[in-house]
C-alpha cells in the first residue's frame, strides 16, 4: 500500500513538473561577438530558469547544419540564417529568433546590433577628435558593413566629408592571396588626403588598414587615425599601433534573444507578431593608440584636452588644466568654446560622468564609492549633476541598462 501511495506521489510530482524546452544555438564560438550573445544568452537562463540547450560550436562563416530542418526540438536562436533557412523555417513553424546580420530582416523575428549608430559612434569619435575628412573601410556585400557606412554619412552630414569608400569581398583573403588584398588597400590608402579619419567595418577589416599604413610608412594616429569595431581585444591589442574599437552590446543581444525565444516558445501572441528588427545601441568606443591624436592646430587646446582626458577624475580643477596647458583663462576658455562648444569645467564634468556610467553599468559599487573613483568629492554632489545632465538618478539609469 505504501508503495503504490509513493508511486502515485511520485506520478503527480513528474505531471507538475515542467518540461524542459529544448533549444538550439546556432552561434558562433569562434569570435568574441559570438561569445558574449551567448554570454547573454546563459545570463537569462542563470535569471528564468533553464533549457536543455545544445550549442553548435562553429566559425562565423560556417553554413547552417543540414540537420536542423529535421531537428524535433522547441526553439532555435540562429545567427547564421539565410534567405532558404529562412524560409524553410517559416514553413516548419518552430520558435526561431534570427540573429543573422550578413542579410538583414528575413521575415523571422529579428535582433541585431544597430549598425547605423555604430558607424555613427565611430564616426563622432574622430569628429570629437578635430577630423573633417572621413573615409570607410568595408566589405562590399553583408548587409551590416552597408548598415555601418550609412552611419558614417549621417554622422558626417553638415560636419565633415566622406573623401572615399573602399570595400572588397569579404572573404577575398581567404580565397585569394592576401598580399594582393593588402596592395589594393595600400593603392587606396595613398589616394587619401592627410590628416584623416578612418572608420574599419569591423577590428579585421582595421587591422587592415594599419598594416597598409605600416608597409606605406604611414604615421598613425598623426596622419591618419583608425576606429575599428567589435574590441576583440586580442586582435586590437596585436594591431600596430593598437586599434582603437567601437565595443557593441553583444551580451544585451544574447539576453534579449533568449527572453524573445522564451516567449515565443510559450505561445506569446505579441512576439509572434513581432515584425520588425530590435536594434541593440552600441555601448562606446575603447579607445587606443591608433586614435588617440588630435588634428587641430591649436597646442593650447591639444595640451589641455589631452589633460583632461586623462586626469578628470583625479579631482583636478580649471586651475590645475591651465598650469599644464601654459595658458591665461581667457584663451583656454575662448579655446576650448571653439573646439568642443562649451567650457573647460563642462568638459571634466562630462568626462566624469562618462566614468560614473561605466561604473553603473559594470559593476555592483555602492554611489559614494563610485562618486570617489569618479573624482567627485561628495556623492550628493555626483548624484544632482548626474540627475541634471541625464534626466534619471544613477541608480534608475543602472536598473536600465541591466540586461
């Protein structure tokens, strides 16, 4: 009698419980980008439970596997979906978010960076940085290099010029000799005007560039400066001189996939008519040596900038900038209106506050202390500028920019 009471307990614990979703990653393991979307994609499952998951450990141009249209399982977050798996997918009616960004929307519901504000991000930094004259260096046909020079043109309209495009295949140096490749990018580098502003498709694509720049004798970043995108560290890192990255939200892409896979896999009738792109915001660019330069003659402004830029958060004040920059009040203030369109004291501000949202978002430090490592003598003081400037307190900007 006690065993078939255990046996019929056993029995309505295994019918209460849930299933598990079985769910595929078709992501690539090879690549940092990869990585962090799957990154993103453990830290939903570590928050909402989880499934039981197979990744297919892959390259980034490795094609679909030819099983997945026969795999019987609930879910799929695919980034390397075509037009045909698209379509294929769609007859099959199982949960798929695409992830794909070589083709762009294929009707399957859709995240992926936002390759215009990338291109834009990139493009404002040299801006930032007294450049006019432009150039892109991209890939002639994956829909995210596309997405990434019309950023580049909207970031320069009204401000500066787009002197010159370059783009070649983007597996020409797999398939063909890679020197050949470098001599054409080499041929382009020397038609450019100088000083300028170089915005790499992607860190490959500006390591590239530098390595052009190396074999021309080229000064980087003085005559010409370079801005990648991805920060794969190590490739930046291996750059001569070190490259300078956009750093996209990979992660966030991973996390929001999960959370639009979760509800479609459960029926939700809002994500299933979900017909449009999410775009995910780049998060900032990294910068190296390889843009660490300012093309404006005025040493008075390249001396104080440079200076605070690097020690604005070492508590300095107005003062402390004009001893280094050897100048009156007056010229550095008239130089630094010209330039950046507002005062000295603005300036350090915005540098701190830069820092203080960085903290907010990597890391669990309390506000007094990322008000001191900030330069921010008193945290009320942080906290009221922060408020003004942002329009939210720092702790509702950092609820917001969790994933």
């Amino acid at each position: 009698m006690a065993s078939l009471v255990m046996a019929r307990a056993v029995g309505k614990i295994a019918m209460t419980m849930k299933k598990r979703a079985s769910v595929t990653l078709i992501v690539e393991t090879s690549g940092v980008y990869g990585r962090q979307i799957l990154h993103g994609v453990s830290r939903y499952l570590n928050t909402h439970g989880g499934w039981s998951v197979f990744v297919d450990e892959r390259e980034g141009m490795a094609p679909p596997p030819k099983w997945l249209l026969d795999w019987n399982g609930d879910g799929i977050i695919c980034r390397s979906t075509t037009p045909s798996l698209a379509h294929a997918l769609k007859k099959r009616r199982i949960a798929v978010v695409d992830l794909n960004e070589r083709y762009g929307y294929l009707g399957l519901p859709y995240i992926a960076s936002d390759m215009p504000a990338i291109g834009r991000m990139a493009t404002e930094h040299l801006l930032e940085r007294g450049f006019k004259n432009i150039a892109y260096a991209g890939f002639s046909e994956p829909q995210w290099s596309k997405g990434r020079l019309k950023g580049v043109q909207e970031a320069l309209h009204g401000r500066g010029q787009l002197c010159s495009v370059f783009e070649s295949p983007t597996n020409v140096y797999r398939t063909k000799n890679w020197l050949d490749e470098r001599n054409r990018i080499c041929e382009w580098v020397q038609t450019l005007p100088r000083p300028i502003g170089i915005v790499a498709c992607n860190d490959r694509r500006g390591q590239h560039v530098l390595e052009a720049c190396r074999m021309l004798g080229v000064s980087v970043p003085d005559e010409i400066s370079v801005v990648g995108v991805d920060n794969t560290e190590t490739l930046c890192e291996l750059c001569s001189p070190p490259l300078s990255s956009v750093m996209p939200d990979a992660e966030r892409i991973g996390f929001e996939a999960a959370t639009l896979l979760a509800r479609l896999m459960e029926g939700d009738s809002k994500a299933e008519a979900q017909t449009e792109r999410i775009s995910i915001a780049p998060r900032e660019v990294v910068a190296r040596q390889s843009s660490e330069v300012w093309a404006i003659d005025d040493p008075v402004f390249s001396r104080a900038i440079r200076f605070i830029r690097e020690h604005a958060c070492d508590r300095i004040t107005v003062d402390d900038v004009l001893a280094h920059a050897r100048t009156s009040r007056s010229t550095l203030e008239r130089s630094i209106r010209h330039h950046l369109g507002h005062s000295p004291q603005t300036e350090i501000r915005i540098i701190r506050l830069k820092r203080v949202k960085q903290l907010l978002e990597e890391t669990s430090f309390s506000l007094p202390r990322i008000a001191e490592i900030a330069g921010f003598e008193h945290p009320e003081y942080m906290m009221a500028q922060f408020k003004r400037l942002v329009g939210q307190t720092p702790s509702q900007w950092r609820e917001s920019h969790l994933p």
